[in-house]
C-alpha cells in the first residue's frame, strides 16, 4: 500500500471504528475495548509501515487556503509511531480498567476518536486543517473528562474553557501566519520574526504550549486528574496532548520561525520553560494524591522541553525532543501504576493508602523504574535527555541551568516522597485485601518500563533513529548519543539527587519517630504551617532547604489559585454583569423597545447620511 | 414640484408624529392601535404624494389599494389580540401586557 | 413551474377550508408534510431538471407572474421547507385540540405561502405585501392559545412590525417618486447609474436608510428587536419552532441580502451593517447567558446568530456573503433543532424553565444527543455546519478590513459556547432535577424532525467541501465581484 | 374656484387636526370618529391627487370597515370599574345609536364623489405610464393580488382564533 493511502488510512480507520462502540446495541464496555484494541494496533501497524518514508497527499478541498494535504516524513511519522504505541498499550489496559464501568464502552469510542484526530492533526501540512482537528480533540476532551463522575462537567468546561480561549489565541496566530506568510501550507511556511510576526509567534507558542499543559494554561489537569476517568490521565495529559503541543511547538520555532538564540522570543520560552518546571514541581510536592501529584508533574516537565527547545542549541532541541518522549513513556507508565492502585486499593488518596509495595511487587518496580527516570536517576532515559537539555540551557545562561537542577532536586523529592508513602510506609488504611493487578494492566506498564531502562541504556537507538534525523542538518554532524557529558553537568545532576535523597532521610527520620506511621514532609501542610516552620529552627539546614521549598510551594500555590480565580469568578463576575445589565434593560414594555428603535432609527439613518451605509 | 412634494411630505411627517406620540404614550391599547392606523394614514398619503409627483397615479393606485386591504388585516388582527387580551385580563390598560422581562 | 411555491400552499388550503371538517382535520397534517417534502425535493431538483426554475408561462401574459428565483433562493426554499417540515410534526405532537392543529396548520401554510413569495417577488411592493402576509400570520400563531403571554408577545411582534411597514413603505413611495417604478431591475437601474447628483443620491440614501431599518426591525436586530425575545419565548412551541427558525430570517435578513445585490447594488463594506451586527452578537449573547427559560434563551441567542449573518453582508465580499447565506441556512437547521429539543422537553417534563430541569440526558437520549450537536453547531465547533459558516464570515469581515468586528465575532462566540453549555448542564446534564423521574423520551412524532436536522447539521459539516463547491461557489455569481 | 393647493392645504389641516383629536379624546368612542374623519379627508385630498379608485377605498374600507372594527372591539369592552357600570352602559347604548348613521353618511358621500367626478384645476404630469389602470392592476399586479388573497385569508383564521369566545366542550379538548 502506497504512503499516502497509509496516511489516510492512520487518520479514518480509528475514526471509523470508534463507530463501532457507538453502534454496539448493547453497551458492552469488553466488546468495545477489544473493537479499540484491534484498532489500535491496526494503526500501530500503519503507521510503522509508514515510517520514516516522505510522503504528500493533496485532496481537492474548499480553496481559499483550505486544502486537505497530508505530508508524511521524519517527524511526523515518529510523533505518529509514538503515539500510536501508547494508544496500543493503552487500550489493552483501559479495556481490563474499565471492564466494569457503565460508560466503559463510550469512552473506548471516544478513545478511537481521538487517536484518528491525533493522526490527522499531526499528518496535516495545512494549518487550517491542523486547526480542525486540533479544535475535535477540544470537543472530545470535553467528552472524556465529563465521563469522570457526575459532577465532572465542572472540569471539563474549566478545560474546554482554558483550552477553547488558548485555540483561539492559535487561531489568531494562524491567521496572521497566513496572511504574512500567504500560504497555509506548513511545509512551504516561512513567516519574518518582526512586527505582525512576532505576535502571530506568541500566539502560535500559546497554542501550542497549553496543549502541552505549560503553565499559566495549565490548572485543568490537576482537577482532571481527580474528575475525569482514570484512563484519560495517561493517554491525554500525558501523552497525546504532549507530543502534539511540542510537536507543534518544534514546528513553529524551528519551521516556520527559523527562531535563532538571540532572539526574545527563544528568552520567552525559555522563561516560561524555567517557570513551569519549579513553580509546578512545588505545587506537586505538597500534593496528597497520588494522580494530582503525577499531574502536576506532568505540567512541570513540560517545562523542560519548552526550555531545551527554547535554547535553539542543537544540543537543546535534541533534548527537548528527546525528553518528550522520554517523558511519555515514564508518565505513561506512572499513571498506570496510579491506575493500578486506584483499582485495586480502591483510591489514591495518599492518606488511606500505604505498604502496597509488598502487595503488588510488580507495580513497585514499575514504579520505581519509571520514579528513576522522571527523577533523572542516571542511566535511565530520562538522565539523558535531561543532561541534553542542561547542557543546552547552560550553553545560553547559567540561571537557566540553575533553574533545571533545582526542578531536579524537587522532583526527585517529590518521588522519593511519593513511593515511600505508597508503597513502603504501613498502616494506613487496610492493606491485607490489596492484590496485584490483573497481568493485562501490568504488561503495558512492563513494557513502558523496559522501554525507560532500554532508551537510557540504549539511548543511540532512539537518538540515532527518531530524533535527530528530524533536525538533519542543523546538527553539523553531531551526535548526541552514549555517555559523554560534561563532568560539571553530570556532577550536578548526581548533587542534586543525593540531596534529595539526604533531605527525605532527614525528613522521614525526623518527623517520621514523632507520628505513628509518617514522615512529614510528604504531607506538606497547609499555608498555616509555612509559618510555623519559618519560626523555629530557622537555620537548620534541612528546614531552610523545605521551607524554600514552601516559599516556592506557597508562591506556585498563589499563582495557581490566581489563575483559577481569574477564570473561575472574574471572567463569570464581569460575563454576569453585563448580562443583568442587559436583561434589566428589557424591561417588557412596548414604549421601551419602540424609543430603541427611533433611537436607533435616527443614529442609522444619521450614519447613512455622513456615509456611512 | 419640489415644494409640492416638501408640502405634502411635511403632513405625512405631521400624521407620523402624532401617530408615534399614541403608540409611545397612552395606556389604552385601542388609542394605540389608532395610534398605528394613523401612521398608515400618513404611509397612503406619502405613496399617493409620490405617484401624484412622479405623474405615475395608475401605476400607484393599485399599490395603494393593496396597502390599504394589507392593512385593514394587520388592524383586525390587532383588534382580534387587544380583545383577547382584555378578556383575559378585563382592563384594555397596556399594563397587562408588559409582564415579560429580562 | 416556479410559480407552485405559491400557488400551491394556497391550493392545499383552500381545498382543505372546502373539503369537511373532519376529513380536513386528518388530511392538513398529511397534506402540509407532503407538501413540504416536494417543496425540498422540488428546490434540489431545480439546478438539474430544465425547465422547472422557469415562471410559468403558457404563452398567454394573463397567467405570466412576476417572480424569479435564483441560487439564494433555491437555499431559502429549502430551508423554509425544512422549518415547516418541522414544524408540522411539532404541531402534531404539541397541539391537542384537533380545530386548533387545524388552523395552526393552515396558517403554517400560509405563512410558509408568504415566505416562499418574499423569496420569489421580483418588486419592493410585492415584497411588502409578502412581508405582511408573513408577518399577520406570525402573529395569530404566537397568540393562538391566547394565554397572556402569548397575547403580550404577539402585541409588541404587531407593534414593531407596524413601524416596520411605515418605514418600509415610505421609502418605497421616496423610491418611487425618484424611479417611476418598483421593480428590482428598474430601480436597480437608476440607483447604480452613477448619474445622480449629489442632493439626489443624499435622497437616496435616505430612502434606503429608512429601508434597512424597517428590515433590522423585521429580523430582530439589536436595538430593533425588543419583540423578539417576547415573542419567541411566549408563543405556543410549536409556532417557535417556525418563527426562530425561519421568519426572521425570511422577513429580515434573506431580505437584505437580497435587496442589497438586487435592488441597492452595495458593493463596498458598511459600517451600520458592521455595527449592528456586531452589537446584536454582543447583546443576544449576553443576555441569553442569563435567562432562566430555555426558550427565551434560545431567541436571544437567535438574535446573536443573525447579528453574524448581518455582519458577513456587511462585509460585503464574496467570502463573508456566501458564508453568511450558509449562516442561514445552517441556522435555521441548528435553531430548529432546539427549538424542537424545547418542544420535547416542554411536553415531556412539564416545564421549560431551566431551574426546574435538569439530568434530562438520561431520560431523554435522543433529545439530548441532538441538542448537543445542534449546540455544538451553533457555537461553531467543528466538523459540525455551524463552524465553516462562521468561519468563512468571520474570514470575509478579517479579509474586508474590519478587523475589530471580526475579533469581536470570534471572541463573542465562546461567549456562544459558554451559555450553551450552561444550558445542557441545567437542562440535560447534571443531576436529574426532583419531579423528572418519570420523565421519557419524546413520542416518535418529534424524535423525525429531531433526527432529520440532527443528521443535516452533522452531515453538511462533514460534507462541506462537497456542499460548497456544488451549491456555494454557485452562489457567488450573485455577488457581482 | 379654489386652486388645488389650497384645497389640498384645506384638506389636510383639517385632517392633521382631526388625526390630533383622535388621538387626545378621552372617550374611545369620539377617538374612533376622529379617526373616520381622518380618513374622510385623506380620501378627499387622495381623489384631489388623481386616484379616485384608491380615494373610493380608502373610504369604505379605512373609513368605514375599520371604524366598524374598532367600534364593535368598543362594544365588547365592558367600561372599567365603574360603580355606575349598568347606567354607564346604557348611555354608551345610546351614543352608539347616535353615531350608526355615520357610516351610511360616509358611503353616501364616497358614492357621490365617485358620481360627480370633478375636474381638477389643476392636472398633474400627464400620466407617462403607457399601460392603464386595469392593466397594472390585473397584469403588472398580479402577485400583489394573490398576495391579497393570502392576506385576507390570514386575516379569517385570526378572526377565528383571536375573536371567537372560548367554547366549553363536552369532550374537553379545549378549555
């Protein structure tokens, strides 16, 4: 089969199949995930049939820029594969997760629905076709999260509503990037960085980062990782929605930008990179549930390949890159360990929860494999790309680099936090029922594993094969792979975990004796406690280093409630004013609306008369 | 010519004021329909004024006509709702018939 | 054969008026759906059967009848076919008194009678008698169960259409004391002549200026449209279904689009058109983020969607024109769809204020499912209808350099979304409200229109570069661009 | 003999006037003759203006049907909350007696005018339209008079929506 009926095929196969689950007469959730497993891996299939292979297809469409191409070549077809290799792994997991539910087979639709989207969104060479998928992952994204529960719609309008405003900000971005460029099509793309063009690239950059989940856009995923089904978490947040905001974003500032370092706008996102990685990691340390916290993680290593891409070093794009997809696969397979626990220990509250690592062995591993990774643990996939993108913010300023290792520190702690009240602590809540999970939930998760220790110990393989060949020339034939960084770097990251590892000793001992069964730092207290801890031991340096650490927690909290008072009460505050205004306005009677309508006579026919019909 | 047209067209605008005073100010919903039939007596007067002006009084004539059967409809029909309304209500005050708001 | 888009309607109801009461009650229903269907079946067969867009004209000028109709008016066919299709079933299902089905459906036919010659007339004078024909059946029907809304409503539709007329007439008879003549081309002629001298093209503008506004009063636009909400929401459903769904559009904005290439020859954006598009988005959809009654919210977020229409003819260029001619047809499927939706809601729980519902979705799965998507279509979202329309305006108003207005459009859409969605999670979402537990699907009456709008809404969105290319591009010949 | 400006003038003083009493009357009854009188001399200045056939109709019809419209819409409402209600009544009996001749009056004088057609003093433009009256009327015009028929036939089923009382019915179909 030809390149371009595989293209089409990626997109209309899962889009024709998710029709299947809607039309089952009876709504069998284990029929429906066998029909979205089939699917899944029928993509896989295609689209690794049609890797790497340059391809372009042009259907005849509306005109006026609006043309249904598809192009096919190396960076698609990776973000293709990798995409359609979660979705694999996923649905064979969903389908035993939602075995059970009522709305099991629904989600399985949408599910499909959103993997042929996905295919379409990063096949399309057109950006107004970009745009119309990317607004029908809007809408099924309303869908999946509203299947949480029943008052789930709260979220998913709160994630429409930062999302739709986002898109429209895009929309915006593309339509100056079309005027300017007068053409829609993204491979041809060329837009000048200055004037109109620098605002169309902060628009496209807001688009495309709130897709990633980059802070300020980022307040719906937390609140989605307790309201929307479990299954959701891994597949959206983690992983679509990051290979396709950074796939975008690689492609506006590499592509269509041709962004250099000494430009604001590689500072703005390097920046904004920064930002997200700390004030994120800080909200995700005080969390007590285990799927808020990994979503807050999910918001802050964002971070990281905004900043590696921002750098506009080789060396940094490599990273970011390579750190997207790093950071698919362990955030996979640490909401699937969530997901396991949530099924089998019946919640993820982690204050009703503990000692589950002699319970379920295997999830510990898995958890502990995929802990490493995020943390940056050498010798894991996510020690190299993290090195990659360092050496590249450290290439452009040392407070960058500064900012990344700090992000390190507070993510491993936050992980060593995590699995020590999980999995090892006891007592909490009863234990002795919990068992491990069934094998088809574990396997995908073993797979996702494997993957972290084989990209990391392997790390050519990906490199070599996916990654940098997308950047082709511009690496002047450097090559990023095997072990050979900087001492300094590699010192400083290693720091960085022995004082993570040092500061959760000393925590858990500390506090650990004095309480029944926690350490207290992992249940970092409300906003009354900061002021506690400032007021003793002040220069203990244990309690200096937590309460940075709160200080940061506390100022990530602030912003992260601000936003969400911006979009929660100003916008409905200012929306409902105007609205009784004008409801007090028509006021029912005749006379009213007929002395509207003379005024409005006389202005319109005034206004005809200067000219202005 | 011009003036002949400025003349007739000042007692349409005449005709049309005073009709736009009854819909804006009475209560009675009757005086308002009056208010409207007097409005339309001001739109035939315009029509005839310009056929008269534009020396085309067969081609006006017809128009006139149909305006005028149009209208008597429109008028019965209104009657028809006032009466409703007043059997609904008991009073033909336009108070009854301002309770939809917002 | 153009002519029996008038002449028949007529037909059906005089036989029905002569034929007895009690087969007559039986046989409206029937008749007006078959009639509706071939009035569908008719207008998508014009573009492909000679002779049919023909007057009808056997050689004899006695029977040869003023009309013609174009591509805009094979849209305005349908839609207004498709309106009355479902209204019909709504009046079937709603309407208990079988007398008062029966003039409910005499006087849809009528109206639909009126409609059809609005789309066909070929003269100013026609077209007003057309307009009053439409307008004088409205509102018997909002006033047809007499309560004292429905009587309040259809008072203030009398009143303001009233005005209408005046200003309407009266810039016919300014017209005509300048032209001689009504008739589109004729008058046509004279205004794009470019011959007339500054005092008289001052005259004109006047003219035509009283004319537009008696228009924007007809369809309800901001701050014409103080009937409107009134009217729409008090009325019996049945008869909402046809005045959200197709009058004002007939009366008011397929009016103007027609006017201003047939007879006013506007080539260039306007301004007024700009600005009261613009604020009816604004204002319809404000206040329709507020309202408690599903209805009332429906018809000022009519007004919001026109106010888009209103815009794109602003804009004046063939993008924002075709997509506004698209607007309309695609609103007239998406607001019947609610309006419907309403219906089944209003006999099925009893109530149609939006405090009392609530958790319908379950109840109710068709009736749900297809708000959702009419919903969605009106907010824009794609692949549905609704999105490619606003976005062809939206890109007609950008292209035509009111840049303002078109930000405006697209931010004030999610305005759209966003009072929409509150009306799923109070009427069909959430928690089933206390009371509705024995709530159930509407009978199989409405679940027809419901699902045949459903269908067209989605299937037009997915098959709209087909849609465009066979019936759009077409139309903009219209446009002389 | 006077010119026919100033008749005109006369005439449609007299008219703004009469269209001001209607208005500013406090009894229905006097509002809905002014309003007839009105009309009686708009369509003695539309016959002054050459349109003797829409003069005739705007006679009977405007004068005379709609008065009879709204003095009927008079009849069925009750004065309001009135003490002397019976009294009152009886006295508007009476008054409506007194004014029944008017409308023969006013048919009377429409037949007359149309009977002794006046020559203007003064002729406008001669009519340039190459077609006559009945020509436009029943060729040019056609639509417009099907437009009628449609109108008029909307205008009969509000009369029996709006007008007719509400009937109890054994079946309990209707209220």
């Amino acid at each position: 089969m030809s390149t371009e009926n595989l293209m089409l095929l990626a997109i209309f196969l899962p889009i024709v199949l998710a029709v299947v689950p809607l039309a089952l007469v009876k709504k069998n959730a284990l029929a429906a995930g066998a029909v979205a497993i089939a699917a899944s891996f029928a993509n896989l299939v295609v689209v690794c049939l049609a890797y790497g292979k340059d391809a372009a297809l042009t259907l005849p469409w509306a005109g006026w820029f609006f043309e249904f191409t598809l192009r096919n070549y190396q960076f698609s077809s990776f973000i293709l594969a990798a995409a359609a290799l979660f979705g694999a792994l996923l649905s064979v997991y969903n389908t035993v997760f939602l075995k059970d539910k009522a709305y099991g087979w629904l989600f399985h639709a949408y599910f499909l629905l959103t993997l042929g989207f996905v295919n379409g969104a990063i096949l399309a060479d057109n950006l107004l076709l970009l745009l119309f998928f990317w607004e029908g992952l809007l809408g099924l994204m309303f869908g999946m999260i509203y299947l949480g529960h029943r008052d789930a719609y709260r979220t998913a309008t709160k994630a429409v509503i930062i999302a739709g405003v986002t898109d429209l900000c895009m929309m915006f971005g593309i339509g100056l990037a079309v005027h300017l460029a007068e053409t829609a099509t993204m491979s041809q793309m060329k837009v000048p960085m200055e004037g109109l063009g620098g605002l169309a690239f902060v628009l496209l950059v807001i688009g495309a980062i709130s897709k990633a989940g980059s802070m300020p856009f980022h307040t719906w995923i937390p609140d989605a990782a307790t309201d929307a089904p479990m299954p959701f978490l891994p597949f959206v947040p983690a992983a679509l929605e990051k290979l396709l905001g950074i796939y975008l974003l690689a492609r506006v500032t590499l592509d269509f930008f041709k962004l250099d370092g000494g430009h604001w706008g590689s500072m703005l996102l390097m920046v904004v990179g920064a930002l997200t990685i700390n004030l994120a990691v800080a909200m995700a340390l005080i969390q007590k549930d285990y799927k808020r916290l990994l979503s807050y993680h999910a918001i802050s290593q964002v971070g990281y390949m905004i900043l590696g891409i921002g750098t506009c070093t080789p060396v940094g794009v490599v990273g970011g890159l390579f750190h997207m997809l790093n950071h698919t696969i362990y955030k996979c397979c640490l909401f699937l360990t969530s997901g396991s626990v949530e099924r089998q220990a019946g919640t993820t509250d982690l204050r009703k929860i503990g000692g589950l690592g002699r319970k379920m062995p295997v999830t510990f591993v898995l958890f502990i494999i995929a802990a490493a990774a995020i943390a940056g643990f050498p010798g894991t996939n996510g020690f190299f790309s993290k090195e990659l993108v360092y050496d590249g913010a450290l290439e452009r300023h040392w407070i960058f680099y500064a900012a990344a290792v700090l992000g390190s520190f507070l993510t491993a702690a936050s992980f060593l936090k995590l699995g020590h009240a999980a999995y090892l602590d006891k007592g909490r809540g009863d234990a002795s029922k919990v068992k491990e999970a069934p094998a088809a939930m574990l396997v995908p998760g073993i797979v996702l594993a494997a993957l972290c220790l084989a990209f990391g110990a392997g790390n050519a393989f990906p490199l070599h094969n996916f990654i940098q060949p997308v950047l082709g020339d511009a690496l002047h034939g450097h090559d990023y792979s095997g072990f050979h960084f900087k001492l300094v770097l590699v010192g400083g990251s290693v720091a960085a975990l022995l004082l993570a590892f040092a500061n959760h000793y000393f925590g858990a001992k500390s506090k650990g004796s004095g309480l029944a069964a926690v350490d207290h730092i992992h249940y970092a207290p409300g906003l009354h406690q900061i002021y506690d801890a400032a007021e003793k031991r002040f220069f203990d340096p244990y309690d200096w280093a937590r309460n940075v650490g709160k200080a940061v927690a506390y100022v990530g909290f602030g912003i992260d409630r601000a936003i969400d008072f911006f979009f929660n009460k100003v916008v409905v505050f200012v929306a409902g004013g105007i609205s009784g205004t004008i409801r007090a306005l028509h006021n029912g009677s005749h006379a009213t609306y007929l002395a509207w309508t003379l005024a409005g006579l006389v202005i319109v026919i005034v206004a005809c008369m200067a000219g202005r019909l | 010519m011009e003036n002949l047209f400025w003349f007739l067209t000042s007692f349409v605008a005449l005709l049309f004021i005073i009709g736009l005073y009854a819909l804006l100010a009475t209560r009675n919903l009757l005086r308002i329909l009056i208010g409207m039939e007097i409005l339309t007596k001001g739109v035939t007067l315009l029509l005839i004024a310009a056929g008269f002006l534009a020396g085309r009084q067969n081609a006006m004539q017809p128009i006139v006509i149909t305006m005028i059967v149009v209208e008597v409809v429109i008028i019965a029909v209104a009657a028809g709702i006032v009466i409703a309304s007043y059997r609904n209500n008991k009073t033909i005050s336009v108070r009854a018939l301002r309770n939809l708001k917002g | 054969m153009i002519t029996l888009y008038i002449a028949l309607p007529l037909a059906v109801v005089l036989l029905l008026n002569l034929s007895p009461r009690r087969t007559a009650n039986a046989l409206s229903l029937w008749c007006g759906l078959v009639l509706t269907v071939f009035a569908g079946a008719y207008t998508l067969a014009m573009p492909h059967v000679p002779g049919l867009a023909d007057a009808f004209d056997p050689a004899n000028r006695v029977l040869q009848w003023k009309i013609e109709a174009g591509n805009l008016a094979g849209v305005m066919f349908l839609s207004i076919a498709l309106v009355v299709f479902s209204a019909f079933w709504v009046g079937r299902y709603l309407i208990a008194d079988s007398n008062r089905r029966f003039i409910f459906n005499n006087l849809l036919l009528l109206c639909m009678t009126g409609m059809n010659g609005i789309v066909l007339s070929n003269d100013l004078f026609t077209l007003y008698v057309f307009l009053e024909v439409v307008a004088a059946s409205s509102f018997i029907l909002i006033a047809l169960e007499r309560t004292n809304a429905g009587l309040e409503g259809a008072f203030k539709y009398v009143l303001l259409s009233a005005v209408a007329t005046v200003l309407v007439l009266s810039s016919m008879a300014l017209i005509f004391v300048l032209v001689g003549s009504l008739d589109y081309g004729t008058v046509k002629a004279v205004l794009t002549s470019g011959q007339l001298d500054a005092a008289t093209s001052r005259f004109v503008t006047f003219a035509i200026g009283l004319f537009v506004v008696g228009l924007f009063i007809k369809g309800g636009m901001v701050p014409f449209h103080g009937w409107l909400p009134d009217a729409y929401s008090s009325a019996p459903t049945a008869s909402s279904v046809l005045l959200g769904g197709i009058v004002t559009k007939a009366a008011g904005v397929f009016t103007l689009i027609q006017l201003a290439q047939n007879v006013f020859g506007w080539d260039k954006p306007s301004p007024v058109l700009l600005a009261v598009g613009t604020l009816s988005i604004a204002v319809g959809a404000f206040a329709a983020l507020g309202q408690r009654n599903f209805k009332r919210m429906l018809a000022y977020s009519s007004i919001s969607q026109i106010g888009y229409i209103i815009i794109g003819l602003g804009a004046a260029n063939e993008v924002a024109v075709v997509g506004a001619i698209l607007h309309l047809f695609n609103h007239s499927t998406f607001k019947t769809l609610l309006f419907v939706n309403s219906a089944a809601v209003e006999k099925q729980a009893g109530t149609v204020d939006m405090d009392k519902l609530g958790g319908l979705a379950n109840k109710m799965p068709v009736t749900g499912f297809t708000s959702v998507l009419a919903m969605l279509s009106t907010a824009g979202v794609p692949p549905l209808s609704g999105f490619w329309s606003k976005l062809l305006i939206v890109l007609g108003v950008w292209l035509s350099g009111a840049h303002a207005v078109a930000v405006t459009a697209i931010l004030l859409s999610v305005v759209t979304l966003a009072y929409f969605l509150s009306m799923q999670r109070r009427v069909f979402f959430g928690r089933l409200a206390p009371g509705l537990e024995g709530v159930k699907e509407a009978g199989g009456w409405l679940l027809v229109p419901e699902i045949v709008l459903a269908v067209i809404t989605l299937g037009l969105g997915l098959t709209m570069p087909w849609f465009f290319n066979t019936f759009l591009v077409p139309l903009r010949s219209l446009w002389s661009l | 003999m006077l010119s026919l400006g100033t008749i005109l003038l006369i005439l449609l003083v007299l008219m703004v006037l009469s269209a001001l009493w209607a208005v500013m009357a406090t009894d229905l009854l006097r509002s809905t003759i002014a309003l007839a009188l009105t009309s009686v001399f708009l369509a003695i200045a539309i016959y002054m203006m050459g349109a003797p056939l829409a003069a005739v109709f705007e006679l009977s019809v405007c004068a005379g049907l709609i008065t009879v419209v709204f003095i009927s819409a008079i009849s069925m409402i009750k004065p309001e909350g009135n003490t002397r209600k019976e009294d009152l009544a009886r006295k508007r009996r009476k008054r409506l007696k007194k004014y029944i001749p008017l409308p023969i009056l006013l048919a009377v004088a429409g037949v007359l005018l149309w009977l002794n057609r006046v020559d203007l003093p003064f002729t406008p433009d001669a009519d340039v339209f190459p077609l006559t009256l009945s020509e436009i009327m029943w060729d040019v015009r056609r639509v417009d008079i099907a437009g009628q028929a449609v109108m008029i036939l909307v205008g009969v089923f509000g009369i029996v929506v709006l007008f007719k009382e509400f009937v109890r019915r054994g079946k309990g179909g209707e209220e």
